[in-house]
C-alpha cells in the first residue's frame, strides 16, 4: 500500500513541476516571424544542442534496456541472472527519471536550461545561463545530490552560455 502512496505522491509531484513550469514560462506563439530564438526549441525554449544530447542519452538507454529484456524474456538465463537485469532496468528507468526532474528544478530556478547525465564517473551538469557564482554551483551540487540519491561523490557543473552550447562562441 505504501508503494502506491508513494507512487502517487511523485506522480502528483511531477504534474505541479510541470504546472508550476508552463505557468512560469507560457508558450510564444505570436512571434512566429522573428528569427532571434534559431538556438532554441519553439516548444519549450530549451536548446537543441541539449536536446540532441537528451535524445542520444535516451537512445542509447533505450538500447541496454531492450538487451536487458532479451535478457529477462530469456529462457536460458538463470534466476539471479534475471533478477540483476530487471535490477538494472528498473535502476536506469529510475535515472532517467531523476534526471529529468532535476533538469527542471534548475531550470524552476531561473536557468535557460539544463542537462544533467548521470555516469560511472560523476554526475555531469551543465547549466545555460550568462553569469554564474560559486554560490550557484554550490547550490545546484546540491540539488543534483540531494535529487539523485548520492549516487557519486563527484558532481561536475558546467555554466555555458547559449552561443556556447549551441557552438557558436567567438574566441
């Protein structure tokens, strides 16, 4: 019964993030004729360059969860076997999850946008904005350590700017 409270619970969570974002940040739907935002994604206003990230990191998760599939739906692997595949399933579903929500926590806090990929590693974000301070990135290891359940020591902020993520910076 606990699971589905829980379940619940984050399930509610999700929907007043997402609320709370949109209310923030509504759609610009009458400047369809200027050509100001080409770095950016007309739905949302997040980058394309982290989009594309987002998709490769989907991709290739997709990837190992179908191996880890073929690896449950198998019948020549053994229970233990089974059971550490759907382990690791369930471990990266979760992942992906919290990653996500992070994304948009930081950005909840005022940033353009944010990537965060979770690796052996560390924990790798990196956050568009134009100024940043050691308070910030203070504040977003912590985030990033509290939401991610201590999942490695090392946590890796990066600030960029949009013509920085988008390859465009001039030296």
């Amino acid at each position: 019964m606990l699971k589905k409270n829980q379940l619940a619970l984050i399930l509610l969570t999700l929907v007043m993030m997402l609320t709370v974002y949109y209310i923030k940040n509504p759609f610009k739907s009458g400047e369809k004729g200027t050509d100001d935002d080409d770095d950016t994604n007309d739905v949302s206003g997040r980058l394309e360059k982290l989009a594309e990230k987002r998709l490769t990191l989907k991709n290739s998760r997709k990837e190992l969860i179908v191996e880890l599939d073929v690896i449950i739906a198998s019948n020549d692997a053994s229970v233990q076997e089974k059971a550490a595949a759907l382990e690791q399933k369930n471990y990266l579903n979760q992942l992906t999850e919290k990653e996500l929500l992070l994304e948009l926590d930081i950005i909840n806090k005022g940033y353009q946008d944010a990537f965060v990929h979770a690796t052996e590693d560390g924990i790798n974000v990196i956050v568009v904005a134009d100024e940043h301070s050691v308070s910030a990135a203070d504040e977003i290891i912590l985030m990033t350590l509290l939401e991610l359940d201590y999942v490695s020591s090392k946590v890796y902020v990066q600030f960029q700017t949009v013509s920085e993520v988008m390859g465009t910076a001039v030296e």
